[in-house]
C-alpha cells in the first residue's frame, strides 16, 4: 500500500513539474498566435493598432481583478520596498513598448513572420539568464549540449521558412493580398522579442520577492492600462478608430485581453515562478508551425513547401531542447535528492563525534 501511494505521488510529481508546465506553455503560444492572427485580420479591415493596445490592456485588467477577488491571497504586496516597485514600473515599460512594436511590427509584415522572428527569444533570454547567473553553462554535459544543438536547429528551420518559399501547397484568397514593408516590420518585431527576453528576466526576479501570480499581472497590467491610456490617445487623435462595433476588430481585443494579456500573462508567471525563464522561452519557437497554419486558414495566406520543411525542422529542434532540459532537470532532482539523504547521516555522524 505504502509502495503504491509512493509511486502515485511520484507520478503527481511528475505530472505537476513536467507535463502540465508543457501543455500550459504549449497552448499559451497557440492563443497568442491566435490572437496575433485575429489582430491581423483586424487591422486589415481598419483597427488602429493603439485602440487595440488599449482596449485589450482594459478588457485584462477587468479580467485579473475578478480573478484576483476569486483566487487572491491575503498576502500583501510589499510595495514600501523601492526596488520592488521600481521593478514592476521597470517591467510596465518593457511589457507596454514591447507590445506597442509587436502590433505595429505584425501591421506592416504578418503573424509569421513575427512567429519566425521570436526564434530570438530563447537566445536572448539563455545569453540574458546566464549574465544575471540563472541558468548555468557545462559544455560537456549532454543537456546543455541538446539545447544549443536544439536552438541553431530550431533558427535554421526558422529561416528556411522565411528565405526559402517552394511552391504553393495552398493558394492566396485573393481578399487578404497585401504588400508589406517586411523590414521595418522585422526590425520592430526584433525589437519587441528582445524586449520581451528581458521582461521574462525581470519578472522571474519580482517572483522570488513576491511570489503571487495574479497579483503581480494584475498590477503590471493596471499599470500598463493608465500608461497606455496617455501613449495611445495622444498618438491616435481620430475619435471614430475608438468606437469599436461588433465583428473582428472587437472579437480581437476581448480575445486578446481574456486570453493573451491576462491568462497568457499569468500562465507565463506561473511558468516563470517554477521553471524559470529559459524554459518559457524554449516555446517560442513552436510558435511559427502554428502561424503558418493559422495564417494559411484565418487569414488566406499562401502556404509554402518550404514552410512546411522549414516547420517540421524547427519542431525537431524544439523537441531537442525540451530534452536537453527535462535531462537537466532529471539531473538536478536526483543531486539534490542524493544531498538531502546524505545531510541527515551527516548530522548524525557530527552528533556521535560530539
């Protein structure tokens, strides 16, 4: 009976610290190329990318309030530390001009390409969490070996997808053809995965002061609401790109600010809290496979061979890497379990010499 309730919390264990991180990761990164996807559909027929902003950082903050009213801990936030503050006024900025360059980024260019640009984030984040002495660098161990064979794989399978087309597989709608300015879009999405590397990190150092997933989204995003409130109404003057009327544009921001800025948001925290932020940002590259197929369905977009052989290359890599750091973690358990069966016959043996 004690065997079996031992191997039944082994598999809770398991089922907690590993598989349920990895679906919650992986359907985030769907609905935030769902909601890129609709953003884009939605701009096509005239949403200000502001309004858009705006309202989806208001339809979160309605959402995290009830949320945090709901599940909300008694636990106060420590806002008399100055550092703590100054971090999650630190962490409004880069969450809001992030989010301002990915919406401007993804109306000039298309949920793909933003996808296959977020292959920077990992590396960002890797290079950023090894500075700040998060995450720990042994080239002859196998696991570190599999995630840097695991990102160059997952980089090169997202640059076939943008240098390499092939013949169609699924033709354009003839509604949704458009030209681009692809460059100012890559740079403006560069900027804003770059941007987001940093707010994984910040934000993994505001969880070891104040563990508390929703109150801390939902103050960030509060914050980010009255912010973007003075950018976005000073920058978009026409007072009729405000109204919004049912049909896509208002189907992205309640999609965008229920799924994306709120829940996305708290998942990632949560992500961040117990895995760290080079694990969240391991996902993104998975990202692109689902905007090729989303763009290809939702929005008419041709859909390439080279996607295809470009997606299917970058999903080998992404699987790479996610080995490389379950092995990580494996490893890491068993040190740590070997330590604490040796620290009690440890004490034991101090007690007897005494």
């Amino acid at each position: 009976m004690t065997r079996r309730s031992g191997e039944e919390t082994v598999a809770w264990r398991y089922f907690k610290r590993d598989v349920l991180p990895l679906s919650a990761m992986i359907a985030v990164e769907c609905t935030t190329v769902g909601s890129t996807t609709l953003f884009k559909a939605a701009t096509l027929r005239g949403l200000s990318f502001y309004v858009f902003v705006f309202y989806s950082y208001v339809v979160a903050t309605l959402v995290l309030f009830t949320l945090s009213l709901i599940f909300g801990r008694s636990r106060r936030l420590p806002l008399a530390k100055a550092p703590l503050f100054f971090k999650i006024f630190l962490l409004t900025l880069l969450g809001l001009t992030s989010r301002i360059a990915g919406c401007k980024g993804i109306e000039y260019s298309s949920p793909t390409l933003s996808s296959a640009i977020s292959n920077l984030t990992p590396a960002f984040t890797f290079m950023l969490a090894v500075f700040f002495r998060m995450e720990q660098v042994m080239l002859r161990s196998s696991a570190t070996q599999a995630k840097i064979i695991g990102t160059i794989v997952s980089i090169s399978g997202a640059l076939v997808i943008v240098l390499y087309k092939g013949p169609k597989l699924l033709f354009a709608a003839s509604f949704t053809s458009f030209e681009s300015s692809w460059i100012i879009g890559g740079l403006l999405l560069a900027l804003q995965y770059v941007l987001l590397s940093v707010w994984y990190i910040l934000q993994t150092q505001i969880m070891e002061i104040y563990p508390e997933e929703i109150s801390v989204v939902f103050i960030y995003n509060f914050c980010a609401m009255l912010i973007s409130a003075l950018v976005c109404l000073f920058a978009e003057k026409d007072l009729n790109s405000w109204k919004l009327k049912p049909g896509t544009s208002l189907a992205a921001v309640i999609y965008s600010g229920i799924f994306d800025t709120s829940l996305g948001s708290v998942i990632h925290t949560w992500g961040l809290h117990l895995k760290g932020p080079v694990y969240v940002s391991l996902f993104k590259p998975l990202s692109i496979a689902i905007a090729v197929i989303m763009a290809a369905i939702f929005l008419g977009d041709a859909l390439h061979l080279g996607s295809v052989i470009g997606s299917v290359i970058l999903s080998f890599g992404f699987y790479t890497v996610i080995w490389g750091k379950a092995r990580e973690d494996a490893t890491k358990r068993v040190s740590d379990s070997e330590q604490s069966l040796l620290s009690p016959a440890h004490n034991r043996e101090d007690e007897t010499l005494s």
